[in-house]
C-alpha cells in the first residue's frame, strides 16, 4: 500500500450575474474561464432574465457548474441589508429563485447544480435555525437533493443534513474571520482583505493546510470543499486566474463539487 498523500482537492466558486438591466457589476465572462462553480444571481438581489440566460449559456460553454445564489428581495440593498421574513414566505422565495434559474439553465443544456445563499442571508443563516430551515424547505420544494454551498458548521448545514441533502462546505480567501471560524462581519475594520498577496497566501493555506489566521492572530480550522473568489470587487477576473495558476503550481486539484 502506498503512503503517498492524495493531492488536495478544491472547488473555485465565484457569484456571477450581478447586475442588472443596462448596470454591470462582474465580469462575468472572464471569471467564467477561472472559477469551477458559478453562484447565478436569480434576481432578488441582483439579476434579470437575460443576464441569467447568458450566465447559464457562457456556463454551459465553459464546463463550469451552475448555481442559484438566492438572496433576501433586497434590489435596492444589494441583499446585504438584515431582513426578517416571515418563514413561510421566505421558503416560497428561495424556491420561486431556483425555479427561475432552473428555467435557463435548462435552456442552456444544463441544470441547476446546487444552492448557496446570497448576503444578509448567508450571514443570517449561519447562526439562525429558523431561517435556515426556510430555506432548506424552499429547496426541497424545489426539487431535487440539491447540495447546500455555505460555511461549515452552520444551522444551513444543520438543517440540509436534517433533510438528506448534500452539505458542502466553503471557505473566503478575501475575508477576515473570527477566532470562532465566522466571517468578520462588513461593517467592521478589516473584514475584507485587498492586498492581492494576502488573498493567495490564504488560499493557498485554505486549500492545502485546512485552516486560517482570525484577525486575532489565532489559527483556526477551516473544513472547505469550495473557495469563494468575490466578482465584485476591483481586478477580481485577475486576482482569481492567479489565486488558480498558484493552486495548480502547488499540485492543488481545482475542481467542482458537483
């Protein structure tokens, strides 16, 4: 038996179709060429039908995994501003989403390949059993065992394995987190990191050591199948082909979940 270790293997997702009519915000088709995973904006906090259609078709195209990235009905906020919404309703909403996409992912030849949380609403469901529990049931309706994208050790993952669906786990190279393994909030200084170095270092460390430096200086676990590349901040087509090129040299394996 041979005692080589097998190479780590990882997924590069990255939240595409954010805009929204004539406003542009990622650059869709070069991150298409990079990332393994697209999150598709199914219209409540970013996207439109055609844009969706086009993201779907560019996917197809490129052998990259579609997603539905279903968020609060927050256009205006960006999906990024607290909501509360009633479960029920809320469970209608996220499978009113995957139904959207599933539309055009259809369309394109292909089929909606898992769900990942946008925002407020990502953020809200980590700690957050009811709403989390809206959303697996909005998926259910949905149809399907949809694998669940989102922050390992989350009540969205709690939930998703309650309910027999596949849970996959994910990590951010651009963000700071807590020594309890959270994402820094926002709001707060150094949550989002933009020294490009720093970003890959991290990846780098997520992908193959399993764990990252809290902004406490603390060295936390990480349990991650899937890095998120963020398309909406500046040089992210660039950032992410060189956060890939590094991986590869390291002898990481990128490839999707799915």
């Amino acid at each position: 038996m041979s005692d080589a270790v097998a190479p780590a293997v990882i997924d590069l997702n990255a939240d595409l179709g954010e805009g929204f009519g004539r406003w542009q915000l990622t650059d869709d088709e070069a991150l298409l060429s990079v990332v393994t995973s697209a999150n598709v904006a199914c219209g409540f906090h970013a996207g439109d039908p055609a844009t969706m259609r086009r993201v779907c078709e560019l996917a197809v195209e490129r052998g990259v995994v579609i997603g539905a990235q279903v968020s609060y009905r927050d256009l205006a906020g960006f999906g990024r501003r607290a909501m509360d919404v009633p479960p029920g309703e809320l469970a209608d909403e996220i499978t009113y989403q995957i139904g959207a996409l599933e539309v055009f992912a259809r369309a394109a030849g292909a089929r909606v390949g898992y769900v990942k949380p946008h925002g407020a609403l990502y953020n809200r469901c980590v700690h957050d059993e009811e709403q989390a529990g809206a959303v697996i049931e909005g998926i259910r309706t949905a149809g399907g065992a949809l694998p669940v994208l989102g922050l390992a050790g989350s009540r969205l993952h709690e939930a998703a394995r309650r309910a027999g669906l596949p849970v996959v786990g994910e990590a951010f190279a651009d963000r700071a987190y807590t020594a309890e393994g959270t994402l820094v909030p926002r709001r707060e200084p150094g949550a989002v990191l933009h020294d490009p170095d720093e970003v890959v270092k991290r990846a780098l460390g997520m992908a193959r050591d399993r764990a990252v430096t809290s902004l406490d200086g603390r060295q936390v676990e990480i349990t991650a199948r899937s890095l998120c590349l963020h398309g909406d901040t500046p040089g992210a087509a660039g950032l992410a082909r060189r956060v890939r090129s590094e991986l590869t040299s390291a002898g990481v394996r990128v490839r999707s979940f799915v």
